[in-house]
C-alpha cells in the first residue's frame, strides 16, 4: 500500500511494523483527505497530536497554520524527524495539557477554524468540558475520530488506564500510574454536541475502506466498543 504517510517507514517506532503505517494510510482516506475544502486556508488545532503526524497532514491539506498540543515531550521531539517539507514549517507542536492549553487560548482571545480531536476523545474524563472549549476557540468545524462504546443508550463507560504507555492517557496528576478515561457513546457525543449547537454527521468506515482490511478492524468491531468519525458543524 502506497500513501501520504508511507515516510513514516523510515521512522521508529513505525519502521518496526508496516501494518503502523498502513493503518495511517487507510485512516487519512476517512480523517484528512474528504476535508481538504474545509482544511484549505485556515487555522487548524490538533489536540492530542502525539509526533504532530496528523499535523503534519492536516498542512499537507492546506490549513495555513496548525498548532499541535501534545502532553508528552518526547512524542513533540521525534516531529524533528519528518521530512522537511514546504508545509512541515505550518506545523507548530506544543507541549501540555489539552485542557490547560485550551482554557489559555479562550483567555487569550486565540481563535481556531477547524479542530481536530483524532484518538484523544476516549483518553480524558471531561467530554463536555472538552467541546465547550472548542466552541469558545471559534471552531466552525470539529473533526473526532475515537473509540465509541457500543451501548444503546447514551452514556459514558468509565476504565483506568496505564500511563507508562504512549498510546494511552497521560497522568492527570504528579505520579499517577493510572488514569481514569470514559468511553461515550455515539448517543452521549451527539447529545452533548447538540447541547452546544454544534449539528453532527456520523461518517461510516466503510465509506473510506472494506470491512476486513486489515489494520482497521476497529473501526468494524461488533462487541463492547467500536472506533468511529464524526465531524461536529457550528451553523453560527
């Protein structure tokens, strides 16, 4: 498989596994590439950006600038490693807590077109909390692709998480080894989302890929939880 992310193969940890970067591969077709319209032009914010890879993608797009908020420094440090690109210079990383970096930019008057919420969502406790803040920033458009639990009614499933673990939770507070996460529902995001007038459009996987591609069985799982794309609009 051939794709925008395929530099990432010359990369660790992705040079240990080519399914890593295929899996990226697969997932821009869903997150970046139906939204270059949206992208083109604007001031972009992606929370949770690990090594900026989807900033870096969202620039690829178009966004005039995107600043990305990582929690862990040593993720924001392999970002040095990406191919130096005319758009790689849009891209700016910034270490710390997504909740605490937002609150500054509503103080400060920062304002952001488009957001990106790519595998965070599922890691924090604070949904609401969450999107009131990005609708505070300005955001016309807010892209969240995330583990949803499979349950019917609208709610949200509580689980700890590891720490020490990059793909996971970073510590909400000094030493702490394990965090708690809540895992919402499609009915509790959309709920929320239409709390705050945001109008929300669910996009299905199997628009950018079949069930039984391998990498993204995620997004197709049948039991306790399920990944999915939604894309929130603010009419206003």
């Amino acid at each position: 498989m051939t794709g925008f992310f395929d530099f990432l193969a010359d990369i660790h940890p992705y040079s240990e596994s080519e399914k890593s970067v295929d899996r990226m591969n697969l997932r821009h077709r869903l997150l970046v590439a139906p939204f270059r319209g949206e992208l083109d032009g604007v001031r972009v914010l992606d929370l949770g950006a690990h090594d900026g890879r989807w900033s870096y993608a969202l620039a690829e797009a178009g966004a005039a600038e995107v600043v990305g908020v990582e929690a862990r420094q040593e993720l924001i440090d392999r970002f040095r490693l990406f191919p130096d690109t005319p758009y790689k210079s849009r891209v700016r990383l910034m270490q710390g807590d997504i909740f605490d970096v937002l609150q500054g930019f509503v103080e400060d008057g920062e304002e952001f077109d488009v957001v990106a919420v790519f595998g965070i969502f599922y890691h924090i406790i604070e949904h609401f909390r969450l999107l009131k803040l990005i609708k505070e920033i300005g955001a016309t458009v807010v892209l969240i692709d995330s583990e949803f639990s499979l349950a019917t009614r609208p709610r949200i499933d509580l689980y700890f998480e590891d720490t020490s673990l990059q793909i996971n939770a970073a510590p909400q507070e000094s030493g702490q080894s394990r965090a708690i996460i809540g895992i919402p529902t499609r009915k509790a995001t959309s709920k929320m989302a239409q709390a705050l007038g945001f109008d929300i459009v669910w996009s299905e996987a199997d628009q950018a890929f079949r069930p039984g591609t391998v990498g993204v069985g995620d997004y197709f799982r049948r039991k306790e939880k399920q990944r999915a794309f939604c894309t929130l609009f603010n009419p206003s």
